[in-house]
C-alpha cells in the first residue's frame, strides 16, 4: 500500500519530496492520509474519495475549488492569511483536480494546515460559540457567491427524498432485520408528516437555498490554538441547499453531552448551554442576513437534522451496511439509539430553545 499511495501522492504538484505517507483520522466515508514532506515543504492531506457515495467527483472537486477560491479571495482582501483560512488544492501535473488509479479509485489532495486543533466534542461554551462564529463567518464569505454548484450527492438533506430511500430499504429488507426493528421503524414514522410539512417550506421557497456546507460537524472545523475558528474543511458536501442545515447538524454534535454513537444513553442529550452558546456566536454573524422565517426555524433544525441522523443511520442498518463505515456489526444500530436519544432531548427542551433564539436573535438585531 504505502509504494501505491507513494505512487499516487507523486501524481500531485506537491512541492518538496515525500517523507512518508500515515493515515489520519476516522471519517465515515472517503480515506484520508496525511503526506509528510522533509524539510520546510507544507504537508498534504490525500484523500481517496468514495466514488460510491460520490457518484461525480470531478464535479465535486469543482465544486470545491469554486468555494475554495471565493473563501480565499475573501480572507486576501480582509488581510488574512490564505494559506491558513481557505482550503487550498493541489492539483495533479496535468492540472486536474483529482487523480484516477488503476483501480478507477478517484484521489484528491490538499494543503495541511499545520498547528491548528480538530475536536470530536465541546467541552466548553467558549468553544461552541467559536465554531457559531466560525460556521456564521463561512456562511457570511459565501454570501456573494453566485456560480452554480452540482449536487454532489442527490437529496442529501432533503426528506422527501431521504424518505423514497427509505420506503425502497424496508420494501427490500435486504439484511432480514426488518423484523426486529418494529420499535425504531415507528420511531421514523410517527414523525414523518411533520418533517415533510417543514420540507414544505423549503419546496414553496419560504425557507431559502443558500451555498450550505451540509456537514458541519465540530471535526469538520479547524480551530487555531486561541480557540478561534481557522478554516472550516471537508466540502465534499457544499452545494445550494437550506442553510438551516448547517446550524442543525453543528447543534448535533456540539451540543450532545454525550457522544454520537454512545452505548451509555444516559450520556446523552442536549445541553441548553452550548445550544445557547454556539446560537450567540452564529447570530452574531448572521442575525440581520437570515430571513425571519430562516430565523424561526433554527431550533427545529437541530431536530430535522437529528431525525434524518437516525433515519439514515436506521436504514443503512437495515440495508445491512452499505454506506458508513462501521466499527462493529451493531455499528449502526447503536448509532441509531443514540441519536433517537438526543432527537428526545431535544423535543424535551425544544420550547427553551425557540426561547433562546427569539432572545439571541434580539441582541444582534
Ligand atoms: C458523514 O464524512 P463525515 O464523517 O464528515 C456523513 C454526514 C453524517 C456524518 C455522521 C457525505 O460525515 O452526512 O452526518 O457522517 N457524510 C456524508 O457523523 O454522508
Ligand atoms: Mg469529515
């Protein structure tokens, strides 16, 4: 493997020589290997993406370097420093943003932002109002951007799709589990009418498509050793969507006491606090951008999104495997559980949470 991922890293205009190859991190879907270069040369992130969940990475990467290239310019012209706040892809000899090997496996690179600090949980409200802050200013460089993005992955947030996807997984019961799911199965159920009447809102145009990051969960943020939010990474999902996502999925994990696949349900559940904390920071940055009908759906957000958590868990449960990563056979499973028990806490605590909205948005109007 490591003379093949040399092979492939060689492919890219990386400056200096290769060090060494090590794998980095434990994302669900592509893997990612950091290059080492000797010397002053920058390391590199390489990543294999997962062409079955990214049916057109050349339009993904195009995508990407779009975003990439606006986020830039932005941070240039606010006298910061690009190598650092934006994103920067390396493209192959040939100047192709993605390499195909042997295997039709698709590889992309990018620069390692070095000294900065991913974390898999907020320990603190300092930190949950950081990464508000963080996602609210990329929302806000992105504001202006007006090229047209592919959809990278069809329906991603979108229920009424999720939903078609799901009625074909239990129709097929591909993995025989079906049986053993009554419980769960009702738990998508009972909730189904309320998730499409807000997807509604999306369809009529109330609610608005805005450039969307889809997947802003606390490790897919950067933060420098002050605490601030440095860049945010992982595009693969930016395409135009309902911006609510972003807030919703950061609440799913930033405000989660306990971990996303906790075994210990006890665990788990959403703090008003850093709800509240990461809700400040993000106003801060985009109360007077959002429309009222935006801002009065941020705390159902957190909601939809854990729901389609749980949905998207559950079904790849039931199709026995086939999209993220597992760690063990009941991976999904306990996934599953542990998401329906945040979803719980948060419908438990929901009216305080359009409280703290109303309230937050109000400072920074
Ligand atoms: C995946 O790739 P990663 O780990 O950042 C998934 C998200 C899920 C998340 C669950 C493309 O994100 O949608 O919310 O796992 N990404 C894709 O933790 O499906
Ligand atoms: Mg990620």
């Amino acid at each position: 493997m490591t003379q093949e991922l040399q092979h492939i890293a060689s492919q890219f205009e990386l400056e200096g020589s290769i060090a060494r190859i090590e794998g980095l991190g434990q994302g669900f879907i592509n893997d990612t290997f950091i290059i080492r270069t000797e010397g002053e040369a920058p390391d590199y992130i390489l990543q294999r993406k997962n062409k079955s969940i990214f049916p057109d990475v050349p339009a993904m990467m195009d995508n990407i370097q779009k975003v990439c290239d606006h986020i830039r310019k932005r941070v240039v012209a606010e006298g910061g420093n690009p190598r650092r706040e934006a994103m920067t892809i390396i493209p192959t000899h040939d100047g192709k943003l993605y390499f195909v090997d042997s295997n039709d496996e698709y590889w992309a690179v990018c620069e390692f932002i070095a000294d900065t600090i991913a974390y898999d949980r907020a320990d603190t409200t300092e930190l949950a109002r950081m990464g508000g802050m963080g996602i609210g200013k990329f929302q806000a460089q992105l504001a202006d951007f007006t090229e047209p993005l592919a959809e990278t992955i069809k329906g991603f947030h979108n229920i009424r799709h999720r939903f078609v996807q799901w009625d074909e997984a239990l129709a097929a019961d591909a993995a025989n589990r079906k049986a053993e799911l009554t419980e769960e199965i009702a738990w998508i159920e009972s909730r189904r009418e309320e998730m499409l009447a807000f997807w509604a809102k999306v369809e009529s145009g109330e609610i608005p498509m805005r450039v969307t990051h889809n997947d802003t969960k606390i490790n897919n943020i950067l933060f420098d050793k002050q605490g601030k939010v440095l860049c945010v990474i992982d595009l693969d999902t930016v395409m135009s969507a309902p911006t609510l996502n972003d807030f919703g999925d950061a609440i799913r994990t930033y405000a989660n006491t306990g971990a996303e696949d906790d075994l210990n349900l006890e665990n788990v559940s959403l703090s008003l606090d850093m709800f509240a904390a990461y809700a400040d920071g993000y106003l801060s940055q985009r109360a007077t951008t959002l429309t009222q009908s935006e801002i009065d759906h941020l705390a159902f957000s957190a909601r939809y999104i854990t729901y389609e958590q749980v949905l998207r868990f559950l079904m790849d449960y039931i199709n026995g495997d086939t999209y993220y990563r597992i760690r063990s056979p009941k991976h999904n499973l306990e996934r599953t559980h542990a998401q329906y028990a945040l979803l719980q806490s948060i419908e438990a605590q929901y009216d305080a949470m359009c409280d703290i909205i109303v309230k937050t948005t109000a400072k920074y109007l």
